[in-house]
C-alpha cells in the first residue's frame, strides 16, 4: 500500500460522556426514572419515528416524581444535580484529561446527550473549563424542550447533533484526531478520526468495517495506550479518515 505522508500541526482530542466517561447512558437513566422510557425507546430502535421526534416525545413525558417535587422548581439547574449525585465518573479521566492539557493537546467532550447533567457531573471532579458540545434541555413555559447543536442533514448517522460535523468543523485542518467512544452516536465521528479508541457497539461496527482501533475498558486503558502513543510520537494521519473528512467538507 501506497504511504501518504500528512503534517501534523496538532492533535484533537475529542471523547464521548454517557457509556464512555460514564459508565451508564445517563441520557436514558434520566427518562427511565422520571419519563416514559421503554415505550418511545422501542419506537426509536424499530425506526419508526425519528431521533429527534423521539426526544421531543420523550421529554414532554418528564415529570418529577410526587415525593421529592416539593425540593426542586421543575427540572432546574438543582434538580440536575440532585439528579447527578448517583452517578461516578470514571476516576481516570481526570488523569487522561490532565495528560491532555499538560501536553497542549486540544481534549473535547462530545456528546448526544444533555448539558444539563453532563456539566454538573464534570464540575463535580473539578474539571471547569472543559470544552463541551451538547444538546441542552430548556424549561420553556414549564415545557421541557430538547435543543440540538448539531442537527445535520447532510449525514445519515441518524443522531439528535452529527458528531462527525462537530470534531470537522471544530480540529484544525492539519490536526490528528483522536475519538474515544462506545456507541451508536460515534460511528460517524469515529471514521473521520486518525485514532479510535473503541468499546462496546463502536467496537463491533469498527471491525466489521475493518478500520483500525485500540479496545478500551476504561480510561486508564485509554490514558496507558494514548500517553505511549504521544510519549513515542507512534502517531500518524489515517489516509482514509483524511479522504472522508476531505469529502464531508464537499458535501456540507
Ligand atoms: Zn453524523
């Protein structure tokens, strides 16, 4: 095979939250205990009704339970972080995320899920300033209402926001791309990036389209074989990632 040869100006960093950062969809805990979860998710898996109808649907079914209504005004900001209390991120992102900014390597969360849980959970470790892209959940007339940041038209990859548009849009252009996630929501991302670290549904879909990736159980994996990869500069831009972000940026 023919060897290309890219410079690379800077690396990118971009990783998922719910399943990968988290070990649950924390997106679909929030809708199983206080929504109608099962019977508009089993709408959205057979294809029936589109992501973003679903969320809409979903959410207009939100209601805080009779026992603890009393505490919170809606689904406000200290809902959310009632909410958040049950959930523990992995402890080793932070160490990953740190390796990141000490080696001035550019580290973003990307997520299909909400703000309004992700940010309490990432300030919860300490982390501040992270840079973040998600959908957000507005309380609008007492309403819950799903916004989406990245809706696409151009992709099929049949998410609420493309993550594919974001980590283009959003890397440099002579920047390496690192993805790290776990789900039906990366697949598009993760096929435009140079190094995928992959679990679970990523995984699977990863090696029957036979593009290469690192397995990863959780983020001492990830911060083990990434901080080698940068330690021994073993890193390079995958050709056929470049030719698909190359043609996304055509068709957009
Ligand atoms: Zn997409």
């Amino acid at each position: 095979m023919k060897q290309h040869k890219h410079n690379i100006s800077e690396i990118t960093v971009f990783t998922d939250f719910d399943g990968t950062i988290v070990s649950q969809d924390i997106g679909n805990e929030l809708f199983i205990q206080f929504g109608e979860f099962q019977q508009n998710y089993d709408l959205l898996k057979s294809g029936n009704i589109h992501i973003r109808d679903y969320w809409a649907k979903v959410c207009s079914t939100l209601k805080i339970s009779e026992n603890i209504k009393s505490k919170f005004n809606g689904f406000d900001d200290s809902f959310f972080e009632y909410f958040v209390e049950q959930f523990d991120i992995d402890p080793n992102f932070i160490t990953f995320y740190n390796f990141c900014i000490d080696n001035s390597i550019n580290i973003n969360i990307l997520s299909d899920g909400f703000s309004n849980y992700i940010n309490p959970i990432i300030n919860k470790i300490g982390i501040t300033d992270a840079k973040i892209f998600s959908n957000k959940l507005c309380l609008i007339d007492k309403k819950i209402i799903p916004f989406f940041y990245g809706a696409s038209e151009s992709c099929e990859c049949m998410c609420a926001s493309c993550k594919r548009n974001t980590v283009i849009t959003e890397a440099p252009p002579d920047s390496l791309i690192v993805y790290i996630g776990d789900g039906q929501s990366d697949l598009c991302a993760a096929e435009h990036s140079d190094i995928i670290f992959a679990k679970n549904h990523l995984s699977a879909y990863l090696n029957e389209k036979r593009i290469p990736h690192y397995n990863f159980s959780n983020f001492f994996d990830v911060y083990r074989i990434f901080s080698n990869i940068i330690n021994e500069k073993k890193y390079r831009i995958r050709h056929q990632a470049f030719l698909k972000r190359k043609q996304a940026f055509e068709c957009e």
